[in-house]
C-alpha cells in the first residue's frame, strides 16, 4: 500500500517553528495555576462525558455513545465547557474553583476556532460578577509576563495587558459604533422587538433577511459594527448583555432588560464570557427550552436537558463564573497568528 504523507506538524523544522509558542504556553499555563493557587481557589477535574454538552441554540456538540454491561446504548455528549460540572460543586459546597480542562466544539474551525481546545473556568461563591472583571485584567497582565512580551498582538493590533480595561455596555456600543439605540427594541420583561432593530440595522447597512429573528439580527450587528472595535490599545469588557442573549446569567436587579454578563476583548478578539450566574432552576429550565426550541428550528436537532444539573442549581449559592479560552490567550501574549501553532497536537483537518 502507499504511505500517505505525514501531517506537516511532525516536520522537524515546522514543530521548531512553533517550539517559541508552546513553550511559552508552558509557562502561562504554569503561572495561572499559581496565580489562582494563591487566592485560595481549589483545582478541580471534571468529567469530559456529560448527559448534556450545554444547552445553547448555536453551540455544536460531538455525540457518542456508552454502552452497558447488558447491551443498553445511551447518548452521551463530549462536553463544550465544564460549566454544569463546576456549578454542581458550587452547589456541594465548593467557594472557589477553577478548571483548565479541555472542551470540544462541532462545526468550528479557523485560525480562531479549533474543534479540541483549552478552556480555563473559575467560579467565586457568594462575589458579584465584578469580580471577575478585576481577575480577567490581572490574567492578561500575567499572561503577558509570562511570555515576556510587553504588549498582546493580533494580526495588525496590539493591547497593553497592563492597562486597566475599558467597560463598555452592549447598549453603549451599539450606540457608539452602529448609531442604534438597542434598549429601544427591548421591553421590560425581556421581550425583544426584531422589526424595530431590523430597521436599525438595515440603516446602517447591516443586512438583515426576512428569516432572521431578532438575536441573529443582533448577532450581525455585533460581529460587523462593534467587535472590530474592541481591544484595541487596551482591553476592553463588554458588559450588561441583553437578557435574551444571556441563557445562563441573571437580570441586572435595576434593569431587567439586561443581564450580568460580560465579554473580554483584546486586539478584537474575544477572549472571555462571564456571568452572575443564573440560579433560578424553574427559570433556567424554560431558557433552556427556548434555547432548543430555538436550536430545533434552526438546525433540525436539540440535546437533552441533565436533570441533576436543574437539581443542583436549587441548591446553588449566589455566584459569579468565567469561562477564558486559553489557547487565545496564548495566541496573544506569544504573537502567534494561528491557534494550531499554540496546540501540541492539532486535530486533523476533514479530509472531503
């Protein structure tokens, strides 16, 4: 039989071309395990199999399949984030916690996107969401360090990890970058008006198809007008998400119509997602049935919803969690300009 070619990454001289960047994420990785050390919090491990990979209408899971001693066949899902594992702890007791672990997403791949990668996730009991604010500025500051670069570098922009973020609302930014008043098409209780923002949007040239519901209009408006702007000079968080847009988090207690939520920017790219977390069961089971009556619609499919999750949110404490991805961050603080360069072993592409 003919051999087929070897994947380019066991060359010699391109695995010494990328030597720099795994080195360096040797080094970050090591940091930020002393650096959460250090406050106290715990390290867990938690189960890559899950009942549910999450329950997000645009999140694509890897299914597979357990199999008992007596021949029963269950759908199991390889997980997208630790996220119900680690609230589970919260609920058993834990206060701080954090997990570097990886996480499988379908359906992505690019120079940001790889179907196998690094999440880092930290979780503080009974501390508002602002918390993680402050951490997610001291993380790049750390990263940057520990790489021994003195700025995060992203095709043609750089941001100083050492400068205190910019916060910037989502209706701030919509307003500064789109000229769209976002609050406008969102009522008190959450509900959203997609006519009004489609007419917005389509104002200011962003398209908008006769199909798109309100969150992909939003969505659009977002990608196009507003993250190019984000992180650039000095990082930026990107805070008060609308209710709709924010399944896991909790309402803003002096204005429903947004949620504690928030997104770290650097050169433009996204780097983290945080939440005050959602701990309503009742609540968090009907935005979970949106979600995949949402997903359903779109793409013909939903996962199930882990009922012993649901149970472990009744007893949940208040909290606060972020969810960082690191190889991103790597990519940063090292200078690479390709995730599969901060990875040791890539996952192969799909051959047609």
């Amino acid at each position: 039989m003919n051999l087929p070619s070897p994947s380019p990454w066991w060359r010699p001289d391109i695995h010494q071309d990328r030597r720099p960047f795994l080195e360096a994420r040797g080094r970050i990785l090591k940091a930020v395990r002393a650096w959460f050390d250090d406050r106290g919090f715990v390290e867990v491990e938690t189960a890559g199999l899950q009942v549910s990979p999450g329950n997000e209408a645009h999140l694509h899971a890897f299914q597979t399949e357990a199999l008992g001693l007596d021949g029963a066949r269950r759908a199991l899902y390889l997980r997208t984030s630790p996220e119900f594992a680690c609230k589970s702890l919260l609920a058993a007791g834990e206060q701080r916690i954090f997990e570097i672990s990886k996480v499988w997403r379908n359906r992505e791949r690019g120079r940001l996107h790889h179907p196998e990668f690094t999440m880092l996730e930290w979780y503080r009991a009974e501390e508002p969401y602002e918390s993680l604010m402050a951490d997610c500025a001291l993380l790049l500051a750390l990263a940057a360090e520990a790489a021994g670069r003195p700025a995060l570098t992203w095709r043609d922009s750089t941001c100083d990890p050492f400068a205190e973020p910019a916060r910037l609302t989502l209706a701030e930014a919509f307003e500064d970058f789109a000229q769209i008043d976002l609050l406008a098409t969102i009522a008190t209780t959450g509900a959203t008006d997609r006519d009004a923002l489609a007419t917005a949007a389509t104002a200011v040239a962003v398209r908008v198809a006769d199909d798109d519901t309100w969150s992909d209009v939003f969505s659009r408006v977002l990608v196009e007008k507003v993250e190019p702007n984000l992180g650039h000079g000095r990082p930026t968080i990107l805070h008060e998400y609308p209710a709709a847009e924010a399944a896991l988090a909790r309402r803003k207690a002096d204005d429903p119509r947004v949620a504690e939520r928030f997104e770290l920017y650097a050169c433009g790219v996204e780097l983290a997602n945080a939440f005050g977390e959602l701990t309503n069961a009742t609540e968090q089971a009907a935005r979970f049935e949106a979600e995949m009556a949402e997903k359903a619609r779109v793409y013909g499919e939903r996962y199930p919803i882990d009922p012993d999750f649901l149970a472990a949110l009744q007893i949940m404490p208040e909290a606060s969690g972020a969810a960082l991805g690191f190889d991103r961050l790597v990519m940063l603080a090292s200078g690479a300009n390709h995730i599969e360069q901060v990875l040791w072993s890539p996952v192969a592409e799909i051959c047609p």
